[in-house]
C-alpha cells in the first residue's frame, strides 16, 4: 500500500537550520508531485511547499519561501525540506503527501505520512 | 492568497444526526477546486471529496459536498461514531494552496 515516512524532526535553536526527510513506498514516486503541509501544535493546517514529479517545478508558502528548499530523490524514493533561518513561528508537525495528480499538479493530497514534528527554541 | 472561513467553529451533535458544515472563500474558486479532508486526534488527515462533491476512494456516500464559487458545504447524512472528528475545506484553484480553520464535529 502507498506509504509515506517523515523523519528528521527534533528540537533546533531560532536561526539554525534543519532538514527533514519523507520515505515513500507503494507506489511510482518519481510520476507524482509531493507535497509539505505542516500543523502547528492545537492549530490547523498550513500548506507550506509542493515539487513536482521531476523536481523540475515548485511553489511555496510565503511564510517560508527563501527560507525553506523542497528537493526530491527518485533514485532514493525520498523526498527532502531543507528548513533555515529557522523561527519559534516555524514550530509544527510538518506532514508529507502525495498529490493525487500523475506527471501533473491535482494539487489536492493523499495521503499523507504520519508527520514528524519540529520545535524550534527561542 | 483565498482566505477560507469555516463554520461553525464546533458542532455539537448525537450520533444519526445530520452535519451541515460551511466553508466560505474571500474570493471565488476556480473551477471546482475545494476539497476536504478528516483529522482525527493524533492522527494524519485524509482525503473526503474534491472536485466539490468528488468522493475520494473508499470514503461512504453517507459525506457529501456541494456549492459553488464562494460558498461550499460538506453534509454528512447521519453521523456515526467514527465520523467525530475535526474537518478542513481547502482551496487548490490559485497559488498560494490554502485550507479553512476547520470544523470540529464532536458528540
């Protein structure tokens, strides 16, 4: 079945930087845009960053675009969020998911991983 | 970006009841780009209808979704135990994406 696993998640100081990771299983990773939204803690969901099934196209959230870099690895089956200049703001479970749209943006996800969660100190 | 506006923020309801749950956006949606999903605590949301009214693979008919431009409903006929849950609408017709508040459906 399609799965998805994010890791890399932890406690990181405000300004430094960390990447997480989202394993994929199940289906034809490198046709299938995937997706970053995240969830900060009692809140609701914040969609932050997407790629598409090249890596040749992404878009992201404003509240994260300069600081955030979206990457994948089809050879790796991995898709990657590299996080900088990182703020208490930023603190969340960050979910991966697959989009539903095959060599295209759908542009609507599932599903989705179980999410790995990022704390970021002042 | 399109602001989505859901409500009620709670909706207190028995089990076999229906649940009519809104989802208004600041401007109109292109084409029939809304979509909602289900969280349940501690877990991941997953997919309910896109397209408006598009089930996703294996979700009941007892959920349904409707509306047009601005305004966008999910019903769900009569609750079951499984359906409490809290609910977001979300938006994939312009950049950047965006979802609701949500809604929390709870007994």
């Amino acid at each position: 079945q399609v799965q998805l696993v994010e890791s890399g998640g932890g406690v990181v100081q405000s300004g430094r930087s960390l990447r997480l990771s989202c394993a994929a299983s199940g289906f034809t990773f490198s046709t299938y845009g995937i997706h970053w939204v995240r969830q900060a803690p009692g809140k609701g969901l914040e969609w932050v960053a997407v790629i598409s099934y090249d890596g040749s196209s992404t878009y992201y959230a404003d509240s994260v675009k300069g600081r955030f870099t979206i990457s994948r690895d089809n050879s790796k089956n991995t898709l990657y969020l590299q996080m900088s200049t990182l703020r208490v703001e930023d603190t969340a479970v960050y979910y991966c998911a697959k989009d539903l749209g095959d060599y295209y943006y759908a542009n609507y996800f599932d599903p989705w991983g179980q999410g790995t969660l990022v704390t970021v100190s002042s | 970006e399109n602001v989505l506006t859901q409500s009620p923020g709670t909706l207190s309801l028995s089990p076999g009841e229906r649940a009519t749950l809104s989802c208004r956006a600041s401007r109109s949606v292109s084409s029939t780009y809304l979509a909602w999903y289900q969280q349940k605590p501690g877990q991941a949301p997953r997919l309910l209808i896109y397209g408006i009214s598009s089930r996703a693979t294996g979700i009941p008919d007892r959920f349904s979704g409707s509306g047009s431009g601005t305004d966008f409903t999910l019903t769900i006929s009569r609750l079951e135990s499984e359906d409490f849950a809290v609910y977001y609408c979300q938006q994939y017709g312009s950049w950047p994406l965006t979802f609701g508040g949500g809604t929390k459906v709870e007994i």
